[in-house]
C-alpha cells in the first residue's frame, strides 16, 4: 500500500498553515473517486467531471458553504492513486479534470484521504478553529483491487484477508468512533456483484446506496446543495448529511 510519505504530509500541512486565512467554523468533505479504467464505459469518466463541476457550481453559489466547506477529493484508477485536490476552500480550488485507466485501489485511496483528513483536524485543532464531524463520500462502479497486478496483467482483488483491508478498515473504524466520521459509499452499473467491502467503509447500512449512471451529474448536484444545507448547520449538534432521504428521494423525483 503506497501513501504519503510524513515528510509529503508535513510539507503539505506547513503550507495550510501558512495560507489559512478565513478560521471560521469548518466542514471537511472528503470525496474518494473511482477514475479506473471501467469507468470509460457509457462515458461515465465525462458524467463524474461534470457532476463534479455541478457540485462546484452549487457550493460556489452559496456564500455560507465558502466560508464553511473545506473539499478535499483523492481519486483512484489512472495513475493509482492521486490526490486531485488537498483540503481548503472551494473558492481557491481548481476543479480537476479526471481521465479513467487502471485498476481501483479503493484500499489505499481511502488510507489517503483519511491520513489527509487527520492532518487538516490537526491544523483546526492547532489553530483553534471548530469544526462539524467530517463526511466521506466514495463513489465506484466496480470491485475493489490492490495496487499489485498477477503474472498475466490482471488487478488482484481486495479479500477479506487482504492486509491493505484490514489496515485501512481499522483506521476507519477508529475516525468513525473518534472523529465521528460520517461515511457513504454509493456505487453504480452491474459490476458491483458483492458490497460487502463497500459497507465497511460506511457509516450505517442505509449508507451503501446504488445510483443510477444517468443520475451521476444530479448526484452531485444534489450533493451540493446538501452540503450547503449542512454548512448552514454547522455550527449546531446532532447534524448530518441527508444522503439517505433528501438526497436520494430528490434524485427519485426526477427519474419519475
């Protein structure tokens, strides 16, 4: 399993730390995208880079969710594992534009994201800031592989006894019981046959959710405007992200 190193992590800390300006109460958002190589199907590599600009647009819009949303978004597939965009404010951040190839290290992305997450807790911590319990949003549309390949080229699947499994669902579980880490993990097309993976590294049953492809960009859309909604919160006890009702329930109506 290949991470950041202390000294990338350090380095990119320092930075923050010099350049944090806005110290009002804080939102993290981490988003683990799938960018494999399975995702050029259907065009859905272009559906999630326009569903990310969705979710940009709406956050953008919205001079709460500014001031409070820090995104951080680590992708999985084309070139393993990338950090797309370290945590800060929206405003500052440059949408990236994802390209699909490879497998889906979705193991070692988490690890990335969470390790990440734990720094910019740290830096709130450090600096005195508040901060509302971190959400995690991991969307995929096949089963998870390691970063190694057989004799014939093939992605080796995660198991059950897969070490990078186990590591990476013990963090988990400790930011779910420590740092009150709400996690969703929604994934779509027909080569998701088994979830159980997909539920360790959510919050609760009803947060393994399937979403169909034509519904990729108003997922975000959607995500978007319940972020800002959450954002608004913040500051209050008791909330989350409404992914298992008014999310869903929306992106229903507009099948219907």
């Amino acid at each position: 399993m290949e991470r950041l190193t202390v000294m990338e992590r350090m380095n990119r800390k320092l930075l923050k730390d010099t350049n944090l300006r806005n110290t009002s109460h804080k939102l993290p958002l981490l988003l683990v995208l799938d960018t494999s190589g399975s995702m050029q199907h259907n065009n859905n590599i272009d559906k999630l880079n326009n569903g990310v600009e969705s979710f940009y647009k709406e956050i953008l819009a919205d001079p709460i969710a500014r001031q409070h949303l820090e995104v951080c978004i680590v992708s999985f597939g084309e070139g393993g594992v990338k950090v797309e965009m370290d945590f800060g404010n929206p405003a500052e951040q440059q949408v990236p534009r994802l390209s699909a190839g490879g497998s889906s290290p979705l193991c070692t992305a988490i690890m990335t994201g969470l390790d990440l997450l734990e720094d910019q807790i740290d830096l709130y911590n450090g600096k005195g800031i508040a901060s509302h319990p971190p959400v995690m949003i991991v969307l995929t549309d096949g089963e998870p592989t390691t970063m190694e390949y057989d004799r014939n080229g093939v992605p080796v699947l995660v198991t059950k006894d897969t070490p990078d499994f186990k590591i990476t669902k013990k963090r988990f579980d400790y930011f779910q019981t420590n740092m009150k880490l709400a996690s969703h993990t929604i994934y779509f097309g027909d080569d998701v046959e088994d979830t159980y993976f997909l539920h360790q590294f959510a919050t609760e049953e009803g947060s393994v959710r399937k979403l169909d492809e034509v519904n990729i960009i108003y997922f975000f859309k959607m995500l978007g405007k319940s972020a800002s909604a959450l954002s608004k919160a913040a500051t209050g006890s008791g909330n989350s992200l409404e992914m298992t009702h008014d999310l869903f329930t929306e992106i229903a109506k507009k099948k219907r």
